[in-house]
C-alpha cells in the first residue's frame, strides 16, 4: 500500500510543491485549501493520487470531522505537513490590524493545533508517522513589523519540542523546518495583493523556492526510522542571521 501525506495549505508555495513531489514518488496526497478551484486543477495534475480536500483550518469542527475522517487508504496519515499558514503586514504593533493579528492567530496556530490533534491519536496507535512544522526563521530572529507572526512561529518551534516530549517512548517523528527569505505568494498575502511591493522584497536575492523546501520536507521524511530531525533552519546565502539591532542618537 502506497504512503499518504496530508499538506495543509496545497494550493500553493511549500505546500503546493510538496503536493507535487510526494506525488512524483508514488506517495497518496491529501490536501486542503480554502481555494477549491485550485484544489481541482491539482486534482486534475495529479490524478487519482490527490485528494483536495476544501477546507478553512481556522473552522476547528469542520478541520476535525474532515481530517480525523479521511476515506479508504487514505484513512491513516503517515506524514502531516503544516503548511497552512499567513504573515499579514507589516506595521508596527501599535498601528497595526487586529484583523490581521486574528487571522495569523487563527491559522499559523490554531489551525496547526487543530490538523495535529485530529491524526496525531491514529499515529500513535500505529506506532508510526510523521509531523512536519512548517516554521519560519521569524520564530528564532524577530523583526520590526513582524510582531504576532514572528510569536507564532516561535509558538510552532515550543510546540514542535513539547511534541517531541508528549511522543517519547513512541516511534512517532516530529519536525520543524524553517525557512528564511523563500519567494512564493508569502509577501503577496503579507501586503494584501500588492504584487509590486511584494516583488520588490525579493530584488537582487536568489532566495529559496518552493521546491527547496518541498525536497527538505522529503529528506527529513526518510531518514532512517530510529532518526528524529528536531528541527531544520534554512536561508539563502544571502541571508544570515543578525545581531540585536541599536538606534543610535537616542
């Protein structure tokens, strides 16, 4: 029986390129997003191997009744990627939208929660699978603006180890990858379909693509069963960490 891989968030980017690679290599897909019509053109790609499963992961009654139920061979999970997920603007705290704030809340952790809770009991009953986060550098380096996304990328980081913790003495992996600057419709979303002001984020870099992390996600889903990747941080190099910033003339 082939493998099965649930993606949240399989409409585009991470998710998107997962879909796609797992699919490649004879693995089952599921995968949510709230776009069905882009869920369809998946389905119609990749045929009969995925299953687009419509759904908004901020919705916990609709996200545990459709996950904790899937059909047939899909029924058992044997990897989930948490992918869904949004930053929303980028202005400082005080200014900011807390629309915007609900909504990263809602999705990049909560929804995380929610997808989790509902195959995370069928993996331990097996004995087997796989949970892969998918965090952000944001959650290990803060930034001006970034405010309740960076804390919730951080919150996925915490989550991910007490995971580890919670699962000791089980045969079940859990994983959080963190990209840094990576080019997909992230900067998009983050200003509210601002195409050029999100192109320009991106301006004299070769950051990372979809595909990088769709083939990390890979890797650390087939390291050898008594291997656990805690955690994997990636940047383009030309990116690096930074130091605590100063305002000088204060």
């Amino acid at each position: 029986m082939p493998k099965h891989i649930l993606i949240t968030g399989a409409t585009s980017g991470f998710g998107l390129a997962t879909a796609r690679l797992f699919a490649s290599e004879g693995w089952l897909v599921s995968g949510t997003g709230r776009r069905a019509d882009r869920l369809e053109a998946l389905r119609e790609e990749l045929g009969e191997a995925f299953l687009p499963l419509p759904l908004d992961m901020r919705d916990k009654d609709a996200v545990m009744e459709k996950l904790g139920n899937l059909p047939g061979e899909r029924h058992d999970v044997d990897v989930l990627l948490n992918n869904a997920g949004a930053a929303l603007g980028l202005e400082p705290a005080q200014e900011c939208s807390l629309d915007d704030w609900d909504t990263m809340v809602d999705t990049n952790i909560k929804g995380l929660l929610y997808a989790t809770r509902a195959v995370l009991p069928g993996m331990v009953k097996r004995n087997c699978g796989h949970i892969v986060m998918l965090g952000s550098i944001a959650g290990n380096y803060p930034y001006a603006g970034g405010n309740v996304y960076c804390g919730s990328k951080a919150f996925v980081k915490q989550f991910s180890l007490s995971l580890r913790a919670d699962l000791l003495g089980t045969k079940v992996h859990v994983t959080n990858i963190e990209p840094g600057l990576a080019e997909s419709e992230f900067s998009i979303v983050r200003f509210h379909g601002d195409t050029e002001r999100a192109a320009s984020v991106y301006e004299g870099t070769s950051p990372i693509t979809p595909e990088d992390i769709a083939e990390t996600v890979f890797w650390v889903t087939h390291r050898p069963a008594h291997i656990n990747i805690n955690r994997v941080e990636v940047m383009p190099i030309c990116q690096c960490p930074s130091g605590p910033l100063v305002k000088k003339g204060m």
